[in-house]
C-alpha cells in the first residue's frame, strides 16, 4: 500500500522572458515535489513585455529542453494572491528561486506575508546554480533590446519570440 501524499508546489514568477536559471530552478523542484505549477503573473507594475500567454507559451516549450523527473508540471496565468493561487491547487509549498543577497531581503519579506496569510503553505527558497547567478530577465530584455546576444541565457525560441514582436 502506497500512502505517500502527493505534494504539489507552485512557481510563481513574470518569466518576462523564461531564461535558463527559471528553468534550473524547475528542474531542481521536481526532485522535491511531485506536481509543479508553473504560475506565471500577470503583474501589471512591472508592466511585461511578452503577454501571459506568450509567457506560458514559451514556457511550455521549453520544458521540453529539461529533465522534470517525472513530475507532472501545469503552466497557467494567474493574477490573484499567490497563496490564494497555491490553495486553488492544493499546493504546500512556493518555490522561488534566489540569485544574490538583494533578492533575500524581498523574498523574505514575501515569505513572511505569505506566512501569516496561510500559514500551512511553506515556501522554500533554491539557490540559483553558480554559472546561471547573474541570469535576470530584466537585463535579457535589456540585450535583447539594444540586438545584444541572448543565446547563452534563454532558449532559442525565446529568441525568435524576441525577433517576432520587433526586439
């Protein structure tokens, strides 16, 4: 008898574009919980540059570049609070992936309100890989912007979506 519980998490993030270190951080969760949603956000104050389904678009496909380890993955849009999203999949855990001190103190902070809101949800923090700790979408779209080379930090169809909408 197999009375193992299937733990689900949650992947919140913009993925504005997805680069190699969200992927890591994905494979990485699929050694911890058996069923990950990716939850892309809306977030309309960091104001995206690809639309949510582009970014679940391109997520999707890139998942085909890694090892998930069996883990049953779901990508899907969400604009609500994020452990109001978590408890609409029964999830337990909030994964967030960590680059540098700097994205400590938000993170702990978001951990921290996360907390007192439902206490049962755990968020669990994975360091970023070495070589992938200075990948930030933020400075991709900044290369990309100025026709920069983006290959060494995003798939290849991220690039053609970039050449796509004119960047």
């Amino acid at each position: 008898m197999n009375d193992h519980q299937t733990i689900t998490g949650i992947y919140p993030g913009t993925f504005d574009p997805v680069t190699f270190g969200h992927l890591d951080i994905v494979e990485r969760a699929c050694n911890i919980v058996d069923k990950l949603v990716i939850s892309v956000a809306e977030n309309i104050h960091k104001k995206p540059f690809f639309t949510v389904d582009e970014r679940v678009f391109m997520i999707k496909k890139s998942l085909k570049l890694i090892n998930t380890n069996k883990c049953l993955i779901e990508v899907v849009g969400f604009d609500n609070l994020l452990v109001d999203h978590a408890k609409n999949f029964n999830a337990k855990v909030i994964i967030r992936g960590l680059r540098a001190v700097a994205d400590f103190e938000y993170e702990f902070q978001m951990a921290g309100m996360n907390s007192k809101l439902a206490p049962d949800v755990e968020t669990i923090f994975l360091m970023a890989s070495e070589n992938l700790q200075l990948t930030s979408a933020r400075f991709v779209k900044e290369i990309a912007f100025h026709s920069g080379k983006i290959n060494n930090f995003v798939p290849d169809h991220v690039i053609e979506m970039f050449k796509k909408k004119g960047k």
